[in-house]
C-alpha cells in the first residue's frame, strides 16, 4: 500500500514499506518543519546544540536515498 503523498524513488516510483506497527518511508517536507519545531521548543538539556535550519532541514531531505 502507498500513500499518495510518498516520496518517490530514483526510479519514480513512490516507495514506503508497512507493516501493522511499522512505517519507513522518506520525511516528507511536513515531518521536518514539525520535527524542527520539537527542536525549537525542547527542554534545552535535550538538545546539546541546535542546528542551524538549513543544515537539519537538508540532512532530512536526505532520507531515503539509498547511496
């Protein structure tokens, strides 16, 4: 089953695996602005050092690539 909002592979196939408890597929570009904003609002002694946007942000555009 694909979402239609997955990512697509190299290829242009959209690819997420599934299972009953399980879900891997790519950030999609609301899964990263919400994860920066956990960020931002983190108790500082859980975050040692915050990034700076643009390096979080495309470190996890970089899921799912395969390399």
């Amino acid at each position: 089953m694909t979402a239609p909002d997955a990512p697509e592979s190299a290829l242009g196939e959209k690819v997420q695996i599934q299972g009953p408890r399980l879900l891997l597929r790519p950030f999609l570009p609301s899964d990263i602005e919400r994860q920066w904003q956990h960020m931002l609002e983190a108790d500082p002694m859980a975050v040692a050092q915050l990034p700076d946007q643009a390096s979080f942000t495309a470190r996890l555009l970089r899921s799912g690539h395969l390399v």
